[in-house]
C-alpha cells in the first residue's frame, strides 16, 4: 500500500459526454484515493480548447464536471477542485518545459498521432498539449498520477521532463509516478468491445453518467456478444462478455472471474440485466446528487472560487522557484 498522504493529481477535459467508463477508471479511483491522500483534482478547461469549442458550451460543461466530481463523492472541502484557466501558473510553467521539450519527442505522442490524423488542419495547441499537462502535475509536487492507459505515454514525459529540469537546474521536481486501476481500468464499447468505450458512439456502445435508467437497460440489452453460448472469462475469444464481466466486477467490488463464476450456466440474457442492474443501482443516486448540485449556483461558484484560492497558494511558490533557477527575476 502507498504511504498515506500521498498527493495526487489527475483531471478531466469538460468536453462531450463523462462515461460509465470515465466514472470506473477515473471518478471512482479518485474518489478512492481523496480518503487517504492529499488530492488536487482540476477540470482542465486549457486542455480542450486545443480543439475548437463553443464558448456558451464549455462553460456549461465545466459546471458540470464539477457537479459530477462532488456526486461521485469527492469532497471538495478535503480535496481541491478547481478549472485549470483560474490558475495562471499552469500555462506560465508549461512555457518553461516547452523550452525544455524536444519536437521529436513531442512528435511522437500517440495521442497528437491519433488526433492529428484525423483533422485537415492541426493546431500547436495539440501539439504541445503534453508540456501542459507535465505543468499541471509538477506545479503542485504531484507523487501519483491515476490516468488511463491512454495517457500513461504522457505521464512518461511529465517524468522526463522533470529529471531533465532537476538534472540542468538543481533539484526542483517531485518526479511522479503514473497509476493504473487494475480493474476496470479500461471499459470497452457495448457495440464493439475491442474498443474503448467513446462518447462518439453515444447512440448504441456508449453509456453516459446521466443516461437514464431505461435507457442504460436498453443499451446493455443491445450489447454485442458472441455465438459460444457460455459466461467465461475468456478476452481473446470473448471479449464481449468479459467487458461486461469486468463492468460487473469493477461496480461491484470483485473480479471479472469472480462475476463469471456467478453467472455461470446463465444465458446471455441475465448476464446483461445483472450488469445494467448494478450500474443503475450505481448510478441513479449519483445523478441525483449531481442534479441537486447543480441546481445551487451560488454552491459551484464558491467552490470554484475556494479551489482556485487553495491551488494558486500551492503554485505559486513552486513557479517561483524555477523562475529562479532558470534565471528570471521574480518579483
């Protein structure tokens, strides 16, 4: 087990739709890891406008990726919650690792390989988009880094980056280490299970947070499958079971095995209202809590105010520091 107090930093893009998959390998975790670390969790505005937003739009889904943080049970009084925009010392850090990246390196990230290959034209934003997330994770002497598999390439840099300054300039960096839940770690879409659940497949292989309960049904019933017949744990030969397996195991505290062994000599049928069972039984409180929440505006405003006050008092010092070291005169 880590050591308690431990401080811990990750964020979500308020852009699109927040997933089941976003709630058992991010909210959850984090939500977690609050009980006993020192966590600092930021909706990073920043980071989504490397692609064109509507303004009206990500206002909106800010405010709500606030109220889904708090109904997932993370505290905003223990914990700090905050947009990355309300904290001027993560694009003025960023600038200095840009300095300090290399465009090789920058390069190849899977991730701008990803998206800029399926945009007509790429901007620089996209680009240098990791040096800023190396900001928001050295600014505040981050230990730990929940992330999906997806940005564990970038936590990676985060950790070059910070040897790279400590080794030019004297030691100034925590150097953090990335996390990765091991179970439900990575949820698969409902209509093709050997890919990531995406918000781009809202309409069949996507659950929402805020989906209703019928509709959640609905879309496990319509889940892709295979023609074996049998519950097994199997991800090479059944990789649509196992996905709801690992669904099951991860809602309810157990092992995808585990939840095989449950259904075990069931159809298929029962295997999905038991998975869309225990994600509403899951869910439904959450979207209450966020829908009451969201409701007092004077509630998010504040939070948002004393989140932003607490990380600036943390970043401050930490920019200032490397201001010094990189021979800037600080004020």
């Amino acid at each position: 087990m880590p050591d308690k107090q431990s401080r811990i930093f990750s964020g979500i893009q308020p852009t699109g739709i927040i997933t089941l998959g976003n709630y058992i390998g991010a909210l959850r975790q984090w939500r977690d890891m609050s009980y006993d670390n020192d966590c600092i969790f930021c909706i990073v505005d920043q980071h989504a406008i490397t692609v064109r937003q509507e303004p009206e739009a990500l206002r909106t889904k800010c405010m709500e990726v606030l109220g889904l943080y708090i109904a997932a049970g993370i505290d905003p009084q223990k914990s700090i919650l905050y947009l990355q925009s309300h904290v001027p010392q993560h694009a003025q850090l960023s600038w200095v690792l840009t300095c300090l990246s290399g465009m090789g390196e920058l390069s190849r990230m899977t991730q701008f390989k990803d998206k800029s290959a399926k945009q007509e034209s790429v901007y620089a934003g996209l680009f240098t988009y990791p040096c800023l997330m190396a900001a928001d994770i050295l600014l505040f002497d981050t230990d730990r880094v929940p992330v999906g598999e997806d940005q564990k390439q970038h936590v990676e840099l985060t950790r070059d980056l910070a040897l790279r300054f400590n080794s030019q300039y004297g030691e100034t960096f925590v150097v953090p280490e990335p996390v990765i839940p091991k179970v439900g770690a990575r949820i698969m879409g409902l209509s093709d299970p050997t890919k990531k659940m995406s918000k781009s497949d809202l309409s069949v292989g996507c659950i929402a947070l805020l989906d209703p309960p019928e509709l959640i049904r609905k879309k496990l019933r319509r889940a892709v499958t295979d023609l074996v017949g049998e519950i097994n744990y199997d991800p090479e030969n059944q990789p649509g079971i196992c996905n709801l397996l690992t669904i099951y195991a991860a809602l309810r505290g157990t092992t995808p095995q585990a939840a095989a062994g449950e259904f075990a000599g069931m159809g298929y049928g029962k295997l999905k209202d038991g998975v869309a069972d225990v994600v509403i039984d899951v869910l439904e409180p959450l979207q209450n809590e966020f829908h009451r929440i969201l409701a007092d505006k004077a509630y998010i405003n504040q939070t948002l105010k004393q989140g932003a006050d607490r990380a600036r008092a943390l970043a401050q010092p930490k920019l200032e520091q490397v201001y010094e070291k990189v021979g800037f005169i600080v004020p």
